[in-house]
C-alpha cells in the first residue's frame, strides 16, 4: 500500500487550508480503532476531517460523513470535551520536512491557540496526540510507555516532545546540479535506491513516479548515466521542488497508487482529497474484504465437513436399519418351521416364501427355535425405532447443510473486491452467520447491517429494457422475494442447486418474451453454484407461489407452479466481461 509521503501530505495540507481555515469544531467521531472525523463548519459548508493513524494507510484530508454506528472510544470523547465550541485556526508542520502536523485550535482567528492536535503521520508510528496549552499530553491515539520506547515515550500528564530529528539534508532549490549529483551517485548503485537515500522527504513512490516520468529504468544503475541522462532528471527533481514550493499540484491515478505531480497519471482526481480518500478507502475495503471472505470461506469449510461426516454417519446408521425387515422375514420364517430346528443347530437353511430361494438364518446354538426367533423380532423393532429416531436428525442436518451452500454459493460471487458495495454485502453474510451461531461476534466488528446497510442487489437489463434484480446475500434474497417483488414479476431460481433469488421485474401489461427468460436464466445460473457448467436448469414461477417455511433459515424458500428453462451460465459472464 502507498504511503502517504511528505509531497502528498503539503498537497492535502495547501488544499485544507486554502478551503476550509477557519473553520468550526462542532463534532468527532471515530469510525475504529485508527480513524476519527471531525466536522467543521466554515461561512459556506460543512465537511468531515478524516485523520488516520492506521499503520499502513496513516492520512489527512476530507471525506464523506462517517457511518451513523455507536462511538465507545474514550479517545474521540475526551477530543469532543477540550475542543468543543473552538475554531480549527492553523494547520502547520512541527518541522521543515516532517510528515507531523500541528492542527490548532482557538476560539477564533487571531487568538492564540488554546489545543494543539499532533497529528504524525508516520507508518506504524503513526499517531494523534492532544496537547493543551502548557504543552502537556492530555490524551493519545497510542500511548507509548517507557519500556516500549526510552527515547520518545507518549503518556498523559507527560509533555509532548517533537518527534526525534531527521539528519538527511533536505532538498533545496538552491541546490547546484554539480552537488545534487555528486549526492546521488556517491556510492554506484540502482537510481531508484540512490535518490531515495540522500534526502529527507523522499519517498519510494516519488522516486518511481519521477524516474518514470524521466523515462529512466529504476533499477539502472548511476555508473551508466551520462551528462545528458543527469541533467535530464534534475529537470524533474527541480519540478518537483517548485511544485512544492508553489504549491501546485495535479493529482491523479497512477497505474500502481496514485500522484499529486501528475507523473504517470492514468486518469485525473478533483483534488488531491479526493484521490487519496478514494485510494485508501478501496486499499482497506479491500483488506477487509479479503479477510471477511477468508474468515466466512475457512468456516463455512468446516462447518461443512462436520455437518456432512454427521450426516453420513446417520445414512449408514439409516443402511442398518433396513435390514429391519429382514430380520422379521427370518424370524417368521423359522416360526413356520420350528419341526426343522435341532438342539445345537448354529445356522438353518429354509426356502424363502415368495421366491423360493434357500436363506440361511443365523442362530444363537445355546437357545431353541422359539428364542431365536423372538431375538430378531427384537432386532425387527429395534431397528424400526432407530430409522424413526434418526430419520429427523439426518432431516435437520440436510438443512442445515442446504443453508451454509447457499451462502456458500453467496461467498462465490465475491472473487475480487470491485465496489464498496461488495464489502458491505459480503459483512451482511458475516452478521448472518453471527444471527445464525456459525461466527463469534467480534469487539470491532461493524454495526450489523440487518438495519443499517443501503447495498443494493446486481442489477442488469434484459433485451427488452426489463430490469432484472438479483440478491448479493440471503438478505437480499428474502428483500427481493418477499418486499420486492409484485405480482407482475417472476422469480427465477436454480433447479435444486444453491444460488441467488432473481427477479424479473415487469410492469403491468407487459410480457417477457424468450430472449427476456433466457437472458434472466442465464444470469441466474451464472450466479449460482453451478456457474462453471454449461447448462443449468432453472426454474421461475409467480412471486405468489413462493413461500418460507415457519422458522426457516435466511434465503430458505418452497416454490410451486414452477416451470424449467435451462440457463447458460457461461453466457451471462461474457456479456458481465464485455
């Protein structure tokens, strides 16, 4: 994940204070464990601060209004008791070259600073230190005891010290070329490392971005360059420092992150707030999702294989207990002939009575015809009452089994991370496992989106112009099938295979024609367990003539009326591809 660096910190810093100093305090709150969002208030707007101590995604800028969840953080509110009513005033950097910033804060303009907010942005030394006027910590995102650190500890109480000083040269335009060269290619080696070591403020990102701008190969190692090859990218170096200098910046996305300098830019951004908002969000959206979907896939896994070890176990113990009818067979069949049996006898051959055929009964020698007899009737009823105990158990566990494919199925529909839509569909399977008792709940976890989410399903467009509706989850499915849809509609779902809930949506008056079927069966194969074959049967009915069984699980379902087409699944992933 691409740092923010020093370049990206003044872009967004020039961008802040040119658009929203002074501004009003009027509230904080903090989204997680890394990231508070503070509203101000300016003449014309309002905005959301966001400040981040995350470890890899550490940043400052405006976004968009936090999610409406409970704020427990102590940290957020001991921030909302100092700063109340005050007036954010200044942003400014503790230090040339640093990526810490003072934010202060003051009853208005002009007064001295009553607040000081620390903000460091620093990797995983990244922290937000509040700081009162005597220069005492009052609160910190992290607090850093003496054993963790002797040479910078951060503790309430204690007085706040400047982050320790860089001793790298710092870059100047006053710099001459002779020197900055003799800096650069002092020790021979790759480019890409040798302009990052000499200077503060130098960043991997920068590097490449302007060695790829220069057209000059990272890697390259500085004994190859020639006079011209040099003067060439101090030209970009000298760019670079006027950009910053000037504070003019063009941010965009790169191929690999994303640029304030316009080096490498693939497509450009509103504003360099809006680039790494963007940027960051999708970059920990997809961690997230990753991980959601890792955590749902091993235990779905494992909650399978136990199920199905269960239920094979009740199907064999099902084979046993067909022998019941057997045994009464035997049983009846020595009745009939007590007059063959003799003392001692361990097995009897007698002609079955429909077929014929010689069966051989086992018998217990020390016991007459009679007890023997008695003994499988015995065995015929016991044999009886496990199929009718077990019958029920192995019932519920194919339920059971039903429920997790189809959310299964679900989790198959996320292979990468497109939209943030996908993560939020992906956290409603999450708290429906936790509703159901396969996840533990987590402390950090995110509100449950049973009331909160606005994910909608996928939609897609049928030839005709009909909208075609399919559940993400089995919250969806249920909010498709059952709010959803009118009696106009038709839903769709695969024949005895788990999938999603479809809908056809269809006005009053109006009637699907075959491309319309064919086009929301192969869309419904294609989001279902079977989207790997060829054809998949699919049936559709009346939403009327759907129903959930009392107490059913989340997505569970029983049609009627239902009719079959056979969907095309590869056919709807090529017209999603193109």
């Amino acid at each position: 994940m691409q740092p923010v660096d020093f370049t990206t910190l003044t872009a967004i810093c020039s961008e802040v204070r040119s658009q929203w100093l002074p501004a009003r305090f009027e509230q904080v709150v903090q989204r997680d464990r890394f990231t508070l969002s503070l509203a101000l208030r300016t003449l014309k707007k309002r905005g959301w601060l966001t400040i981040s101590w995350h470890p890899q995604a550490a940043r400052l800028h405006l976004s968009d209004p936090p999610p409406r969840v409970p704020d427990t953080f102590t940290f957020s509110q001991q921030i909302r008791h100092q700063l109340g009513n005050l007036a954010l005033v200044e942003i400014v950097p503790v230090s040339p070259w640093e990526r810490a910033l003072d934010l202060r804060f003051a009853q208005r303009p002009g007064d001295p600073a009553l607040w000081h907010l620390y903000v460091e942005i620093m990797g995983k030394y990244s922290n937000v230190i509040l700081v009162n006027q005597e220069n005492l910590i009052i609160t910190a995102a992290h607090q850093v005891s003496s054993s963790q650190s002797s040479v910078r500890p951060i503790q309430t109480g204690q007085p706040y010290e400047m982050p320790p000083a860089l001793n790298d040269p710092a870059p100047s335009l006053s710099e001459p070329f002779e020197r900055w060269r003799d800096r650069v290619s002092l020790v021979p080696g790759a480019i890409r490392k040798n302009l990052l070591k000499p200077y503060r403020g130098v960043s991997s990102a920068l590097v490449l971005t302007m060695l790829q701008a220069a057209e000059i190969d990272p890697d390259r190692s500085t004994e190859t360059f020639s006079e011209k090859d040099w003067q060439h990218l101090f030209d970009y170096w000298q760019r670079w420092l006027k950009a910053l200098e000037a504070e003019q910046f063009e941010p965009g996305w790169t191929a690999q992150g994303y640029t304030v300098l316009g080096w490498g830019m693939v497509r450009s951004g509103k504003s360099g707030q809006e680039v790494v908002d963007r940027y960051y969000r999708d970059q920990l959206n997809q961690q997230e999702f990753n991980q959601l979907r890792h955590q749902i896939t091993q235990r779905l896994n494992n909650a399978l294989g136990k199920l199905r070890t269960k239920a094979q176990g009740f199907h064999d113990r099902l084979g046993q207990s067909d022998q019941a009818d057997e045994s009464k067979r035997q049983a009846d069949l020595l009745m009939a002939h007590l007059h063959l049996w003799q003392p001692g006898m361990k097995s009897i051959e007698l002609d079955d009575f429909e077929t014929g055929e010689p069966v051989t009964i086992p018998l217990d020698p020390e016991k007459n015809a009679v007890l023997n007899a008695q003994a499988l009737y015995k065995k015929h009823q016991k044999l009886k009452r496990t199929r009718a105990a077990i019958e029920p158990l192995l019932a519920e566990v194919q339920s059971e089994i039903d429920y997790l494919e189809d959310v299964e199925a679900a989790i198959a529909q996320f292979e990468t991370y497109e939209t943030p839509d996908d993560l939020d569909a992906i956290a409603e399977i999450r708290d429906e496992l936790i509703q159901q008792g396969y996840l533990e709940d987590s402390e950090y976890r995110k509100a449950s989106t049973q009331e909160n989410s606005e994910t909608q399903p996928y939609r897609y467009t049928t030839p005709n112009g009909f909208e075609l509706l399919v559940g993400r989850n089995n919250r969806q499915n249920d909010q498709l099938t059952f709010r959803t849809a009118t009696e106009y509609d038709l839903w769709f779902h695969t024949q005895e295979i788990p999938g999603s809930h479809v809908l056809l949506r269809l006005e009053p008056g109006t009637k699907p024609d075959e491309k319309d079927l064919q086009f929301a069966a192969n869309f419904t194969a294609f989001h279902s367990r079977a989207r790997q074959s060829e054809q998949v049967p699919v049936i559709y009915t009346e939403p009327k003539n759907v129903y959930k069984p009392k107490g059913a699980k989340p997505g569970t379902v029983i049609y009627k009326h239902e009719r079959v087409i056979w969907g095309q699944p590869q056919q709807a992933k090529n017209l999603k591809s193109s």
